[in-house]
C-alpha cells in the first residue's frame, strides 16, 4: 500500500485527522475537490458553543450515556487555543474571537424568549472559519501530510489489507491505495452514498440555506446576542437567524426547502416593518449557500477499513467542535486498527455516546413540538411568545414545557402544536412540506 491513511475530505474533521495521523508517523494523504482549501463559501454560521445544552432541547437524556464534546478556550496576545480536554488534543487558531453571552428568539413583533434568565455567561463564540481551516491545513503539512488538492474521491472499496479509493482529477481518473481510509468528505458524502450507506439512514428532506456577511447593522441588543427571529409569513420553514461575523459584520441566513425563493425571504425580513430599522445603514458585502441533504445519523460509522468522521454521517450537522472531535478521534481508531488492535468497536462506542442526536430519546423530545413557522400565523406567534414571557431556555423546551398555559389561553395555539405530524412526520422530515 502506498499510503498508510488516506483521509477524503480537507474541513474541520479531515485536516485535524490528517494533522494526528501524520504526528502518529503513519503516511498520510488528504484528498480535496477544492483547489483553494481555506476559501470558505459554503454557508456556515461558524459558532462554536460553549454550553452543554444540545441544540433542540436541554433535556438530558436517559436511554444512552451521552457525555457531549467539550472545549475549553486559551488565549494570549496572538493566538488562541481549543482544548479538548476529554480527548487530549489542543488546536491552535489566530484569527479573530467574538463572544456570545446570550441568545433571544423573537416573534414578528418583538416578543422574546431568551436562553438564560442574564448575560453574564460565555454562551458560544464566532470565529473565522477560513482563518481556522488555513491553520489546520498548516498544521497537518507541517507535520508531514500530503495534500491533493482538485481531486475528488470517487468511492472507496475496501480490500484485502486495506482500502482502494478511486479518485478523479484534472489527470483524469486513478485508484490509490492505503491500509485504511477517514471519510470526511461532507454533509453530502459521495462516499457514504457509493458505499451503500444512506439506506441505513433515514431521510429528513432536502433543505437550503442562504446567509448574507451584512455592514452596518443596529439591532439595539447587546453585540453579544445572537438572535433568531420567527416570521412564518416570510418564511415558513426555518427561523431567520442574525448572528456576528468576522470584522465587525453581520450574518444573516435562514433555510427552507428546494424551491423557496430564499433571496425574496430575506430581502423581505430586512424589509419587515418591526425589523426594518436594524438595516437602515446595512450592507450585504457577500452571499454564501449550501443544499444539504439532511438524514438520521449514521449509528456504526465505519465499514471495514474506513472510518467516517464529520458532517458525512451525522444528524444534519456536527458543528465545528463535533466535527473536530470526529476527526481526531477517527484518525486515532484507525491507527489502533492499523496497529492489530480493535479500533472499529472503540470509534462507534465513542461516536455512539459523544452526541445527543445518537439519542432517540434526544430527538424525539426536540420534536414533541413542531417549529412554530411551520404551524402558527405571525399572529399566532406573537400570542405564544408572549405567552411564554419571562420563561427562560431552549425555545423548545420552553414552548414544551409551556403548553398547559397555551392550552389555557390560547387553544387553538395548543391544537396545532400538538396536532399529529403532516404526512406521518414532524416539520423538517421526508414527507413534509411546509404550505406557504
């Protein structure tokens, strides 16, 4: 075998992989489709949490141990450190840190639901993404990785004593070899599909996302606050979401399913009469987008000699913190396997136990509500949002735990929030597509 590892894929799980292999002195390539690796313009909101809380619900779960990914954050006068303590590795960032203390949801008229009751915790924080995948692929060349770039990985087969990977480039087409193989090419993973592995994942529909970089924004919130606004006649799908970028802009973006005229929803939202004012002075310097095919996590990720890491086989996405943690701790497993010892039953233990969304109890308590866009007119929202007033959390948690009051109030609220799924699924699921 030419390579020891080869890795598919050069984001966040792939180079902190290949900066572990290469250390660990195993031969490794990484192989990506791009010709620029640190040139971002798929649409990511590059937040990285700090909190324990998962991203639908709070609840913790009891039917599977799950201890999530956690960091720690270092800083000094010209870089700053992620530490991941559970898993002992560090990785070096020197861009720009913006810190959310906060986070407030909002209904067409302004009625809010906040996480936490202050803003005196380190919610999350923004980070540049382009300047942290050009220090990872630094770190992996220096530590000895190979890097393939407009190369783009085909399948992968595994064979005796290893992995065949057929890949395809301006050369035109070739197969390498190497003893194994991460996976890490992506929420739309060529590679899981080729290999037959999406018929292990149940389907959640196709959706789209579209964020403006915005200047001159003045939302009268903290800088600190990131907010998501509900405005079902807009956009009936998806939240819009106003968040911090780097150098002193904004991000705003919002999802919805194929078809959804996404520039016209937030060009419209800019627009909206309660909202308007927080563009007065903005400016879109740049657009970013990304389709995604959104499925169930992968439960076993790993097939033979090659280990799946990232966004190719989790629950949506795997966040930037997940999908580090993915990366390394794939390339770890590998090594163990290359090494005679049992590195396959070690990756899916890990995975299995490391993400709330690998917890059906998780899931199914972050879909004991619909989203309220996708049932409830503006008005509706607004009359559940004030409902909610003064409650504090997840705004799933809040409008779960919250119900007997809106029944009260409001039942004609309650009735749709608790009417069975469209189409036997929840909002976001195959089947179900939100009316306009």
């Amino acid at each position: 075998m030419k390579y020891d590892l080869i890795i598919a894929g050069a984001g966040m799980a792939g180079l902190i992989a290949a900066r572990t292999a290469a250390r660990d002195g195993l031969k490794t390539l990484v192989v990506e489709s791009k010709k620029s690796i640190s040139e971002i313009n798929r649409a990511c909101s590059a937040v990285v949490r700090m909190s324990r809380e998962g991203f639908m619900t709070a609840k913790k779960p009891t039917d599977k141990t799950v201890q999530p990914v956690e960091i720690t954050l270092e800083m000094d006068a010209d870089k700053a450190q992620l530490h991941f303590f559970q898993l002992g590795f560090s990785v070096d960032y020197t861009g720009p840190i913006r810190v959310y203390h906060n986070k407030v949801n909002l209904s067409p008229s302004g009625h809010e639901i906040w996480n936490y009751p202050d803003n005196n915790r380190f919610w999350a924080f923004q980070l540049d993404k382009e300047v942290l995948t050009a220090d990872l692929l630094g770190a992996a060349i220096e530590a000895g990785a190979e890097i393939r770039t407009e190369t783009s990985v085909l399948t992968a087969e595994n064979v005796r004593g290893g992995v065949r990977v057929p890949v395809q480039s301006r050369a035109g087409q070739e197969a390498l070899e190497a003893r194994a193989l991460v996976a890490a090419d992506g929420v739309m993973s060529r590679i899981v599909d080729t290999m037959g592995l999406n018929a292990k994942r149940r389907p959640l529909g196709e959706s789209r996302v579209l964020m403006y970089i915005l200047e001159g924004v003045e939302t009268g919130y903290p800088e600190s606050t990131f907010v998501t606004i509900a405005v079902p006649s807009l956009n009936s799908y998806m939240l819009f979401a106003l968040g911090l970028w780097p150098g002193d802009t904004f991000q705003l973006h919002t999802s919805a399913t194929p078809g959804t005229d996404l520039p016209a929803a937030l060009d419209g939202f800019m627009k909206h009469h309660r909202f308007a004012s927080w563009f007065t002075r903005a400016r879109v310097v740049k657009r970013l987008g990304c389709a995604r095919m959104l499925r169930m996590s992968l439960p076993e990720p790993v097939a033979g000699n090659v280990f799946f890491a990232g966004d190719a086989v989790s629950f949506v996405e795997c966040s930037i913190k997940g999908a580090l943690a993915a990366g390394f701790k794939a390339a770890k497993c590998a090594i163990k396997q290359l090494d005679g010892k049992d590195g396959r039953t070690e990756f899916i233990d890990w995975w299995q136990h490391s993400f709330n969304f690998n917890s059906p109890q998780y899931i199914a308590a972050g879909r004991s509500v619909p989203r309220p866009t996708q049932v409830l007119t503006d008005e509706e929202v607004d009359d559940l949002y004030r409902i909610c007033k003064g409650k504090w959390g997840v705004l799933n948690d809040v409008i779960t735990d919250n119900l007997e009051l809106v029944r009260k109030e409001k039942p004609s609220i309650y009735d749709k929030l608790m009417a069975p799924p469209a189409a036997g699924g929840r909002p976001g699921e195959a089947g179900f597509r939100p009316t306009a």
